[in-house]
C-alpha cells in the first residue's frame, strides 16, 4: 500500500512539473526580425557584384541574409500572385536591398516574424495593381 502512496505521489508531481513547462515561443520556432537584421546588418551595394551574365557574387558574411529574403520572395512568388508583384527585369540584389532598407526604418517591427517583414517589404515596394 505505501508503495502505491508513493507512486501515486511521484506521478502527481511528475504531472505538476510538467503542466509548469513553458511552451517555446516565436524565438525558438520561427526567425525573427531581429535574427534578420543581425544577418543583414551592414547589407548595400558593395555587398554584392552583378555580372553582365546577371550572375551575382556575394560576399559570403551576407549569404545567409540574401538566400533568406530570396527564398521568402520566391515562395510569395508562387503563392499568392496578388500580394507582391516583381516588375520584369527585377534583380535579386535589388530584392534584397529593398528588404534591408525596409528593416533599417521599421526597428519597431523587428519582433514580429522575418516572414511578415520580408511580405511587408516586398508589398509595400512592389505592390500588384
């Protein structure tokens, strides 16, 4: 019987502990824009060259922030047509500094998801009329 006490005890605070856990937030889930802007912090157009193939050579500090803003802006892309609309002829480096300048002068949207900075961005720059 005190064997039963016991484990009966052990599972009651076993389940305490448990419901105490705290679930991850954004920061451990999603990238912020505060991550972005460390990433790209320092990005312009001396962080890049644009051959005349249109090929583009980066300097490799920047490539996880050109690669992230690219990768979002192909995936809104090929979703939703009517939310950003690149005009033809539209670099990636000129993609990614829109993106850049647009993190420098919204500081205060920075906790919000690098997925909704980079839509805001691109939408605000390149709306579809």
């Amino acid at each position: 019987m005190r064997s039963n006490t016991m484990l009966m005890l052990l599972l009651a605070v076993a389940s305490m502990v448990h419901a105490q856990a705290k679930p991850q937030t954004l920061a451990h889930v999603f990238r912020l824009g505060n991550n972005l802007q460390r990433e790209c912090s320092g990005f312009n157009s001396s962080s890049f060259t644009t051959h005349e193939d249109g090929t583009i050579d980066i300097t490799a500090m920047y490539s996880g922030c050109f690669e992230y803003i690219l990768g979002v802006s192909d995936d809104i892309q090929m979703g939703s047509k009517d939310v950003v609309c690149l005009p033809t002829g539209v670099i990636a480096s000129s993609v990614v500094l829109v993106v850049t300048k647009y993190i420098d002068a919204h500081p205060e949207e920075l906790h919000k998801s690098a997925v909704a900075i980079v839509r805001k961005a691109l939408s605000s720059a390149f709306p579809c009329r």
